[in-house]
C-alpha cells in the first residue's frame, strides 16, 4: 500500500483572524482568544513542518471569521484538488479565496459550481481505498452527487454515508490513523460506516478529540484526553499533543486547520 491517505508533501493552512469571535458555534462557550488560538496554530504548523512538509501559511482574511478552517474549502487528492462549496452562508466565499493557491500547486483543479450544491470538506474523510462523505446540516445530496461526478474519473470511488445528528461534521466525530484504522466516536462507529476497518474508540466522555489527523509519521490530537491519548500510544502511533481550547469554541479540531496533500504536477 502506498499510505497516499496520510503520507504527504504539503499542507495549507490560514492565520486566525480578529473576526475569529465572531466564528460559528453550535453553542456559545464564550469568546476565542486570539492570542492563544494564535499560539496553538503556531505549534500546530511547526509539528506538520517537523515532518518534512511544506507548509503554506496564508494571511488571515478578517472578511470570513472561520477562515482557519481551511480543510472546509476544498478536497485535495493525489490527482487533483476540488474546491468545495461550503454550506455555511458565512463560509461560501471562502472556498474561492483558497482556489488561486490550490492552482499555485495542483496541476489540476476543479469545483463544485451547482447553485444547489453544498459540501463541506470536514464531512469527507479520505481513505486508502475511498472517499466517505457524511451528509450534514452543511452537505447536501447534490454536493456529494457533484463530488462524485468530479473525482470518479480520477479513479476515487464516493462512498455516501451520515454525520450524527447534533455533530457538526463527519469528521469531527473521526480521523485516519492508518491505511485500515479509524479513530471514532462509538456513536458513529455504531452506525455502521467503517465495516471492514479496524476502529478505535475514543475514550468515553472524550469524543472532542475524534477529529485528529495522520501526517506522515505523526497523529496530531487536541490536547487534554489523556486516556485516548494512552490508548493510540499503546498502538504504536507516535502522538503530539495540540491545545485546542480555542478553536473548540467555534466546533474546529485537527483535521479542520490545514489541508493536506502531494501535488499531482
Ligand atoms: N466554526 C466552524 C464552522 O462552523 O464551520
């Protein structure tokens, strides 16, 4: 196996803004602080460095108040980028604004353009072998049906599947650990979406770190859930720590601050 899901020469990833108060939130746990959500992006993008990457770190756009999550702008393929069209109204300019730098990079990119059409890239999570896309209150049928259309003659097969009610992305419920392992929450490990992978659980009471990524040799975890923590050291994975209080007021985690590829040209 090629470990293409988790093996990658490059990453993007955007400067927090002032605006960042405003960022959405399903619930109101108080302000972000700029300073230390500027701290933490900081030693997030040095550990994805400490693995050889390349890493782009755009300037902050005060105009969208959750423009750190980048990964919600686009899906990045070992073929071809796809910009998304997120489905948060807020967020929809977002997507054209990480468009020039993709193009910077990819030797082809597309976009989801149907006036009907939403996605999110927090509900996509990139396998080995597929791409599993979780419906959500931010992607719709039309968009995955899009999504299909684009990335099938690239060789990727568009798997359907659907994010918990109440969670706000797919992926804030699970990440790759490696070519045939998921870190998940039970409840959406319970609905049955990751037959034929080995899962691993998060903690009970500890569902906020089920969105981590595998970059390279690495797994990047929020900070503060030392039981799942012991538990991914057990298996093998070589675990850095990332606090993440800040941006766990607007909903964000791991997989949400950068996106991550290997140019195709
Ligand atoms: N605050 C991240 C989002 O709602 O998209």
């Amino acid at each position: 196996m090629s470990a293409r899901s988790y093996r990658f020469t490059h990453a993007i990833t955007r400067r927090p803004a002032g605006s960042i108060v405003q960022g959405l939130r399903a619930v109101d746990t108080g302000a972000p602080s700029l300073a230390l959500m500027s701290q933490h992006h900081a030693d997030y993008v040095a550990v994805l460095r400490s693995t050889g990457a390349s890493v782009v770190e755009l300037d902050a756009l005060e105009a969208y108040p959750d423009s750190v999550f980048v990964e919600d702008t686009a899906l990045c393929l070992p073929e071809g980028a796809v910009v998304m069209r997120p489905g948060a109204p807020s967020r929809l300019g977002e997507a054209g604004e990480m468009a020039p730098h993709l193009r910077a990079l990819y030797g082809e990119v597309t976009m989801v353009t149907g006036s009907g059409s939403f996605i999110e890239g927090g509900d996509i999570l990139t396998t080995e072998t597929e791409v599993l896309v979780g419906r959500s209150a931010r992607t719709n049928t039309a968009g995955i049906a899009e999504l299909r259309g684009l990335v099938t003659p690239w060789g990727h097969k568009v798997r359907e599947v659907f994010t918990p009610p109440g969670v706000l992305h797919f992926k804030t419920d699970c990440s790759l650990l490696d070519e045939e392992t998921i870190l998940s929450t039970a409840r959406l490990d319970a609905s049955g979406c990751f037959e034929g992978y080995r899962v691993i659980h998060t903690a009970a009471g500890e569902e906020a770190c089920a969105n981590s990524i595998r970059f390279n040799d690495l797994v990047l975890m929020p900070a503060g859930f030392a039981r799942t923590r012991d538990v991914l050291v057990k298996a093998g994975y070589a675990v850095r720590e990332i606090g993440n209080s800040e941006c766990a007021k607007l909903d964000g985690g791991m997989s949400c601050l950068s996106l991550r590829f290997t140019p195709s040209s």
